[in-house]
C-alpha cells in the first residue's frame, strides 16, 4: 500500500523484507519479481549504481529458471537516465510483447517511463500522449506516478485543458496522503498552473517537502522548474542558485537529459556551465559488474557472490579484476570508498 500513500520510506523498506524472505526461501523463480520491486523505488530514490546492480541478479536469477522477466526497473532507469535510443528500444518492445500478451502493467510502466524520459529531454509534445497513456492505466500506483508528468507535459506543450484535468486528478491522488512527497508533487504541479503570485510560494514547499524526502531525482526538479520559472520572471540571479543545484544533483545522480535540460537554462541566464561527467558508477561498470562490486564491498565472499549470481568463483574472480581496473583500485577494502554511494 506505500505506493498509494506516497511513503517514500516505507515502500523500500517492505520490499527489501520481502526480497530478504524470498532469498531465505531458496524461491529462486520468484526473485526476478521482488528484484525489480525493489528497483523502482531505488531508483526513484537516485541511487541508479544499486539499481543496475538488482537489475543484473534480476537477468541472472531470470537466466537461470528460464522464468521470463518484467522489465519495470530497467524501464524507469534508462528513461530517467535520458538514454533515449536504449530507453525507446526497451520501451517500444515492452509496449509490443506486453500489450501482445495482455500484461497491461508492463504497458502501463513503458508508456511512465517514456514521459519521463520525454520530459527530461523537454520534448513535451512526445511525454504528453506518454504520459496520457501512464495516467489512463487500470494500475492505480503507475496511472498516479504518471499525472506529475502529464501536468508537466501539458504545461510546457501549452495544453491547459490537459494541464488541469491532471491537476484535479493528482489533488484526487495525494491530498489524502499527509506525506512530503505527495504534498511535495502536489506542490510543484500547482506552482506549474497558478499566478506568479502564487508560484513562488508553492515551488519553495515542493523544494522544502522533497527535500525532506528519500527522493533525490523528484528534488532536482522542483529546483529544476522553480528556476526555469524564476528565469522567466527575469529574477536571473536567484534562477541560477536553483538551476545549478538541480544541474550538480542530476550529475550525481546519472540524469543525462535533466542535466543538460538545467545546462541550458544556465547559459540562457548568461551563466558559463562546463558540462559534466556524472560520477555514477553506473557509466563505468556494466550491469553485472556493479552487482558484484557492491557484494563484495558488502563483505560477501567470492563463492558466497558466486551463488548469488548463479556464476562460477572464477568467473566472479575475472570480474572483480575487471572492476579493479576500471575503477583505479588494487584491493577490496578499497570498493569502500569508490562506492561510498552504495546500495540503499
């Protein structure tokens, strides 16, 4: 039920026991499932390297019961990564082979995913039949996740009908929620359709609610819309505090699209930006890679990481010393530091 009531804390939590109990159980045909359960609110949470990481046991733990695969965080990853020639691969494929077999969740969570991933991008005219689809879904948890991104849409496309239907359908969503995220969203979506008055206001909540949130991607943009807004006002000194603190956070974490999305309305403020690399370990570690490396930095064995992953100790072994000099370290104490971002 977190999902519902925008419980940002609770969510991973639960989901976490129930993975802890699935693994005890020895039920490896289930694992894929609470994998990737547990990958949508880590990655909602920013922590891109730990989701990667759940993705690859999920492929692996998948590969070894030849029980097929939901796609739900791998989706939501690359589109809030900004990926869009792999986002759009996955998601098109999702939309065809889900909607062919009737898994309309799987439809649901692709059409999610490439609103978001258009709005990074800020080509609204491509998130808002997107995010129309996400938000007609019969799943009550995507249809809710996916109005924020239809009155974003609808705002920016110029679309106000649109807008505020979605606004009246998100006040529906969370104003029985007394969460920071909810009333958090609910802020940063009503600052996008009232008067300057108001605005300025109701983006300062949203920043202070998120902010007091586990969702660190949600926070950069109630930055990110709060300075483009602000720069529109022509209040340009005050726009580039809140569009450099959502450039550097959408850096960290791994959001390509956003960033550049932020880049851009600093140079418009006549700010000089050099792009960035982001510091995710998720750009220098394949999949596979990154699941391993936090194992291991979690104290686990290579026999012990080996039957986790459902590969050989010398397989784990050859990995670990790809790792090793990928990342410029020499030992396992080191994967400490490097990681100190870690899984949640």
């Amino acid at each position: 039920m977190s999902p519902l009531v925008w419980d940002d804390r609770v969510m991973p939590e639960t989901r976490a026991r129930a993975l802890d109990e699935v693994r005890r159980s020895g039920a490896v045909s289930d694992l894929p499932v609470y994998l990737h359960a547990l990958g949508i609110p880590i990655v909602l949470s920013g922590d891109f390297a730990a989701a990667a990481a759940l993705v690859a046991e999920a492929e692996a733990a998948a590969d070894a019961t030849g029980v097929p695969m939901a796609q739900h965080t791998q989706l939501l990853l690359t589109a809030m990564q900004g990926k869009e020639a792999e986002a759009m691969e996955l998601i098109e494929a999702t939309i065809e082979e889900a909607g062919a077999s009737g898994q309309l969740n799987g439809v649901a969570s692709a059409h999610w995913a490439a609103a978001i991933l258009y709005n990074g991008l800020a080509r609204y005219g491509l998130a808002l039949p997107a995010a129309h689809a996400g938000s007609e879904s019969a799943n009550l948890v995507v249809s809710n996740w996916a109005l924020p991104e239809l009155v974003e849409a609808a705002a920016r496309a110029g679309d106000d009908t649109a807008a505020r239907g979605a606004l009246e359908g998100l006040v529906d969503a969370t104003e029985p929620c007394d969460t920071d995220w909810a009333q958090g969203i609910l802020a940063r979506c009503r600052a996008l359709l009232t008067d300057a008055t108001a605005a300025d206001g109701l983006y300062r909540e949203a920043i202070e609610r998120l902010g007091r949130t586990l969702l660190r991607p949600e926070l950069a943009r109630a930055h990110l819309l709060y300075g483009e807004w602000l720069r529109r006002e022509r209040q340009r000194a005050e726009a580039r505090v809140h569009l450099r603190t959502a450039y550097e956070l959408f850096v960290s974490i791994g959001m390509e699209a956003f960033a550049e999305r932020a880049r851009r309305e600093l140079l418009a403020t006549g700010d000089s930006v050099r792009e960035r690399q982001s510091t995710s370990i998720s750009g220098e570690l394949t999949a596979q890679e990154t699941q391993i490396a936090l194992l291991v930095r979690d104290g686990l064995s290579n026999p012990e990481v080996a039957a986790r992953l459902f590969l050989s100790p010398r397989t784990v072994e050859w990995h670990l010393r790809k790792i090793f000099t990928k990342l410029g370290i020499s030992s396992r104490k080191q994967l400490g530091d490097v990681l100190s971002g870690g899984a949640a």
